[in-house]
C-alpha cells in the first residue's frame, strides 16, 4: 500500500501544481479572474486519482475487498501527499519567482470593483483585507499553512467520495447445498 500511495499522491501533487508551475515560467500571464476555477479543476483532476487508486488497491492488491476505513485512509495519504507537493511548489513560486503578487491582486480587484461601480468605501475595504493576507503571507509557516486550506479539504472530501463509492466487503463463501 505504502507504494500505490506514494506514486499515487505525487503523481496527484504533480498534476495539482501544473497551473502555477506555468505562471512561473511566465509570472505576466497570471490569470487572477479565472486562476481559481483553473486552481480547482487541477486540485480534482488530480485528486480524481484517489478513486484509481483505492479501486486499483481493492482489485489488485486485496482480494476485491476494502472497507470504507482503508478505503479513506488510502485517500487521506494521497491527499497529504499531493497537498504537500502543492504547498511546497506554491511557496517557492510565491517567495522566489512572484516578486509583485500582491501588489498585481490588489490592482486587478481595485480594477474589477471600479468596472462594477463599487465605492471608495469598498475599494477600500478590499485594499485593507488585501493588505491583510500579504502581512500573514511574510510568515513562511503561516503561508503553508493557509495554503494547506485550499487543497487538502478538496482531498479530503474527495477521500470521503471515493471511501463510500468503492468500499465493498469480501466476499463470503456460499454454503454448500
């Protein structure tokens, strides 16, 4: 198991980190409006891998049965695995190759809210939130972990999912007649 899970989770990390690894390479292409439907579509296309796993651990490596709690343990390590890749790449890409993230987000909000006609008030607000997150975003562990908020709840409920839809008890033997 351990190694289905450790090819499985990197695999995973891998495929949630495609869309930042292409801002790194080009960081003037960031995509704020639509970064976070592109964010979450990797995070389940990669998580999707949860279900291949847990069936391929049922079918091949346990005799085609797997109970609801293996099943979601299964996921819950892919799931930490592939969180980590992220977090890791993330944060790399946020403190060596982003040099003006929050400045460029502040921007593209203060834009988006003046096109909706919003006020100086709210424009303001939105600023001060921003200012915020780019004060917690200085503390290297505190970035992780709110990081950590985006992907490994996706995992986790995607771990639920598939826990529930393969779970399947082994298979009795009829009595003879």
């Amino acid at each position: 198991m351990k190694k289905l899970v450790l090819t499985f989770g990197l695999i995973a990390g891998f495929i949630s980190i495609i869309g930042f690894t292409l801002m790194m390479l080009n960081p003037d292409t960031i995509d704020f409006e639509n970064g976070m439907i592109y964010g979450y579509a990797s995070m389940l296309l990669a998580f999707s891998l949860i279900f291949v796993a847990v069936k391929s651990y049922r079918d091949k490596h346990n005799g085609g049965a797997v109970s609801f709690g293996k099943a979601f343990k299964i996921g819950l390590y892919i799931s930490l695995i592939a969180s980590t890749v992220y977090v890791v790449v993330w944060l790399v890409d946020y403190y060596f190759f982003l040099d003006d993230f929050w400045g460029r987000y502040t921007e593209i909000c203060t834009d988006g809210l003046i096109a909706k006609g919003a006020s100086e008030n709210v424009i303001a607000e939105k600023v001060a939130e921003i200012e915020g997150w780019k004060e917690l975003y200085k503390n290297p562990l505190l970035a992780g972990l709110i990081t950590y908020t985006e992907i490994l709840p996706v995992g986790l409920l995607i771990s639920l999912i598939a826990a529930a839809i393969l779970k399947r008890k082994p298979q009795t033997p009829q009595a003879a007649q």
